[in-house]
C-alpha cells in the first residue's frame, strides 16, 4: 500500500502534457509555469510553486482518462531514481517510490518487475485550446499591421487573422505574412510537413518536395500565409523568403534553425489543441517523411523527439505505436496491427477506406487477467449454458486464446448479471424461498449436508417454516449470498473493468536502478497525470493516501451497479 505524505518524481526530460505549454519536458514545464506561478516552499532539497491560473493535465478517474487541474509542482533532489523500459520502445526515469497504474492498482517503481503491465491512456480528449501562443513571440519585433501601421505586438491585442512582420527597424518596403488567430488544421498539416522535410535558414523556409502532389498541396497550404508571387519553386522543393516567416515558426511552433534535424519536435501547442489538429499534422508529417503500407505503418526521423511526439499523438488518437531505434541512429515508430493500419488511412490520412467498423479496441492487448477470471468464475459460482457460454471464459482460463476487450467485456457482462441476480435474491424461512435461494446461489444438497452435518433435503420441505433446520439452511444460504457478493468479488471486477475501458497497457521489459539526480512532480486534483515518451498514467504527489479511498469508493460504486 502508498502512504502519505511522499513526494513522487520525473526526470527533467520526461514529457508532460498540459493545456498551459503542450507538451513539454517536465522541467521545461516547471520553468515556464513558475513564471505564472507563487513560490509556496524552498528549501535545500526542494523547491514548490503553485499557478496563479488554471493549469489542466489529464489524469485518471473511475478507470476514466479526464482533465485534471495542477496545484502544485516541485524539484526536488531525488538520491534513488531507476530507468524503466517498456515493450513499445519508451522508457520512464523516476523516483523509486514513484507508482504506476497497473492491473493490480498503484505500484510504486521499486516494486515493479520485468512483465508487470502498466496502464497508458488508450485514447485522450484534446483540450481544445488551439490559440496561438503570441505571448511567447517577440514582443518588440513583430511587428502587427493596424490600418496602414505596424504596431509593436506588445502594444496590441490578436484577435482575428493577423498580418504580421519581423523588424527592428519598420520602413515602408515591409512585406507582411498573414497568420489565423488560432491553430487549424491547414497550418497544422503544413506545420507536419515542415518538421518532416523542412528547415529554417538565416533569411528562408526550405520544403522539400520531390512528389507532384506534396509540392501542390505544400505550395495551397502556404498561400495561406504569403502571396502566391513570394513562393520559389525549386527542383528539390519550395521556398520562401521571410524573416518573419523564419521567427513564427521558431519562436511560436519550436522549429529549429540551421537545419538542426535531430533537434526537431512535434510544437508544443499542438496537444493543447483539438484531434482534428493532430491528425491534419499526422498526415502532413507522414506524407513527408513516412511510409504507409498494407502491413506497416512507419515515421523515421533523426530526431527521437519528434518520433517520441509523433507516438504521443498516436496514443492520444487510440492507436497502439511501438518506438524503436536502429543501428544508424535512427529512430522510428510503428503501427503494425490490421485494424490500426486500416483506421489510420481511413481516418488520419483520409483515404477512404471502406470499413465495417472501428475494431481496434476489440484487439487491443490487455494485461494477463487469467486469475482474475478463474476468480470470478467460482467465487460468483458462473456457470456454462446457464450464465456465460463455455468458449467465452474457459479459453481465458485455459489460455487457449488471446484475452481482448470484445471477450473481456462479455465476460464483465455474465459476471454483473449474475451479481445483480443474487444481489435481488431474498431469502425467508419457508419451503419456496429456500428453494429458490439453493436454485439462484447453486448449493447442492451435498455441499448442504457437507457444512450442516446432515442432509437438509427433507428439511427444506417441510412445511414447518419457523422449524431450527429453516434457520440454520437460511443461515448458510445467507454466507453463501455474502461470499458472491463480497469486497474481493467487486475488486475483480473493478479490475477487469478498468482493463476494458479507455485505458491501454504495455509490458515492463526492463528496470535498471540509476542513481540521484534532480527530478520534478506536478500535484493535481485527481492524484494523477500523463506523463512519459508514449504516455503512461502516473501518481502525483498529493493525493496518494485519498487515491486508495477513491478506489474503495468504486468498489462502492460497483456495488451499487451490481
């Protein structure tokens, strides 16, 4: 069990995902946010701010991915950390005490072990918080178009299509660019194309563009920013000069100068805004730099950055990626199930494959629940033909076939049927009450006379309904009601249901212990936060000892389900 108070841990490179900054390396969270923030706590081992504005992550509540507000956050030298990795590619350091959601509930890092599986969001809601940061903008040379003037950006206010510029010195040459408000699909697929083939020079954005179709749409895609005339079309690609077009997208989106590829990222604004956002980058970074095929879908970068935020997006779109890096250097992610693949043309690169329906949370790996089932199974005292089919539980069991949702939520079905029926059972003293109890709870006259010591068939019968035999048969038909009706069954259930719902979850292929470094935490509403390469569902600081009682409350509420 996680006892309170402790302080959980991150690494400074640990991504986090929030509607203030994106997503961003936690420490690059912590600097940024305390610039809003009130300094509550310092001393020589940690220091705490808590936001002066409302700060949202995500976290998990009732089993559920939901928005989650930040209290607090923290550095803090941390003297015992350990580096996990896990089956998708991605790897985690933390704090030794730092939990993880898994199959059996919050385990701390120290605890888990190579083949624990671990929860990650299956699928996330966007914020929708898709405005341009223009306060992170040089506010003194941007310069805003007002009627026929340039006015500094600080000294005005965005609040439609904006034409801008990039000046120390204004004069009546200037060329504009014009740039939305707010961050929409068109910018966001062109923003996918320039961190896939593009670079940003001293006085000139490169794209490059060998395919027909890629310079058409790159070239529609920004006549949305510059007149056609200021577009260079050249063997290679597309080009465009502008300076103010080369500080927009470094100071706003997070573009590397000089060409810098391995530098590279997905911008930080795009997960605070909406999917239709990140599928529209999706297809304009697969569509530069990536291969889509019948059986493998796969973005290479040298960036691992860009290739860790191209597997976030993912995640968050319901997909199931795998991060690797090969001997050059490299480093990509996959898609490679047939229900994936197929979702991701249809859906992210708009090809209009014809599907019957969206199987990819049917396919979905689960954690190995074979005990939970066999649990459930006899304790509630299921049986084939009656409660469930024989091929729905028995190949759990047996481990004859892979255990999904599609089975799993059948089985949770029979299971919360059966509870409901003995929950509705009454049982009274007399002939056709007990009668039915033994049908409901399935006692047999055997095990009847193996825990009263006699065999209660004539008993039963009587008609005496106030008879000493009545109370003790009542007596053990109430037990039995009890036993299915029991703490340990609703935790079963609440187990397989959480392992159904929103959540997915990948294997721990390795922990390594590491040593002490400065590590950061974020302390939320809902005691949890995504965090990770390829996000995973982590415990925050404050509500450790709260979160058990929030699982006690529902197992309260599976109760009252039942």
């Amino acid at each position: 069990p996680i006892k309170v108070p402790e302080i959980f841990c991150l690494s400074g490179d640990t991504p986090v995902v929030t509607d203030f900054c994106g997503r961003r390396n936690n420490e690059e969270f912590y600097h940024r946010a305390k610039e809003v923030s009130t300094k509550v706590h310092e001393d020589d081992k940690k220091t705490v701010y808590e936001p002066e504005e409302d700060i949202t992550t995500k976290g998990i509540e009732d089993g559920e991915v939901v928005d989650s507000t930040v209290e607090k956050f923290y550095s803090i030298e941390v003297p015992e950390t350990f580096e996990i990795e896990f089956s998708d590619g991605s790897t985690a350091k933390v704090s030794g005490n730092q939990p993880f959601y898994t199959a059996e509930g919050w385990k701390e890092a120290s605890e888990i072990s190579e083949g624990a599986k671990v929860a990650a969001p299956g699928e996330m809601e966007a914020f929708g918080e898709d405005r341009i940061e223009w306060e992170q903008l040089d506010q003194d040379n941007f310069r805003v178009r007002e009627n026929d003037d340039l006015v500094k950006l600080g000294e005005t206010e965005v609040d439609s299509k904006a034409e801008i510029t990039f000046c120390r010195k204004v004069t009546s040459e200037e060329k504009t660019i014009t740039v939305p408000e707010h961050l929409t699909p068109r910018l966001s697929e062109l923003l996918g194309f320039i961190v896939a083939e593009g670079s940003l020079a001293e006085n000139e954005v490169r794209v490059a563009a060998l395919e027909g179709e890629n310079r058409e749409r790159i070239e529609d895609l920004l006549t949305d920013f510059v007149d056609e005339d200021r577009i260079n079309r050249r063997q290679d690609g597309l080009v465009v000069y502008s300076k103010a077009f080369i500080e927009l997208l470094h100071q706003g989106f997070d573009i590397p100068r000089d060409n810098k590829t391995h530098e590279v990222d997905v911008p930080g604004i795009l997960f605070k805004s909406s999917k239709e956002n990140w599928k529209a980058f999706l297809r304009g970074a697969y569509r530069g730099d990536g291969f889509i095929g019948d059986k493998k879908v796969e973005y290479c970068s040298a960036s691992e950055d860009l290739v860790s935020g191209v597997a976030s997006l993912l995640r968050f779109l319901g997909y199931e990626p795998k991060k690797f890096s090969d001997s050059r250097g490299y480093h990509h992610v996959n898609l490679s199930g047939g229900n994936d693949i197929t979702a991701f043309r249809d859906d992210v690169m708009q090809e209009n494959i014809q599907r019957r329906e969206d199987n990819r949370n049917k396919a979905r790996p689960m954690p190995d629940m074979t005990e939970e089932v066999r649990f459930l199974r006899d304790a509630t005292r299921l049986t084939y033909g009656r409660d469930t089919d024989e091929g729905v539980i028995a190949p759990v069991i047996q481990r004859d076939q892979d255990f999904g949702r599609d089975r799993a939520a059948r089985i949770l079905s029979s299971v919360k049927r059966r509870l409901a029926e003995v929950r509705n059972l009454e049982i009274e003293k007399n002939l056709e009450s007990l009668e039915r109890a033994k049908d409901v709870l399935k006692v047999s006259y055997p095990e009847l006379e193996q825990e009263l010591g006699y065999n209660p068939k004539h008993q039963i019968r009587q008609k005496d309904e106030f008879g000493e035999k009545h109370e003790e048969i009542r007596s053990y038909m109430l037990e039995v009601k009890d036993g299915i009706l029991s703490q340990e069954v609703f935790e079963n259930v609440q187990k397989l249901e959480t392992a159904t719902e929103t959540l997915a979850w990948k294997e721990v292929e390795d922990v390594e212990e590491q040593g002490s470094m400065t590590m950061y935490d974020l302390e939320t509403d809902t005691g949890s936060l995504v965090g990770g390469e390829t996000p995973l569902m982590l415990h925050n600081s404050k509500y450790v000892g709260e979160s058990e009682s929030a699982v006690r409350e529902i197992f309260k509420k599976a109760r009252q389900v039942a």
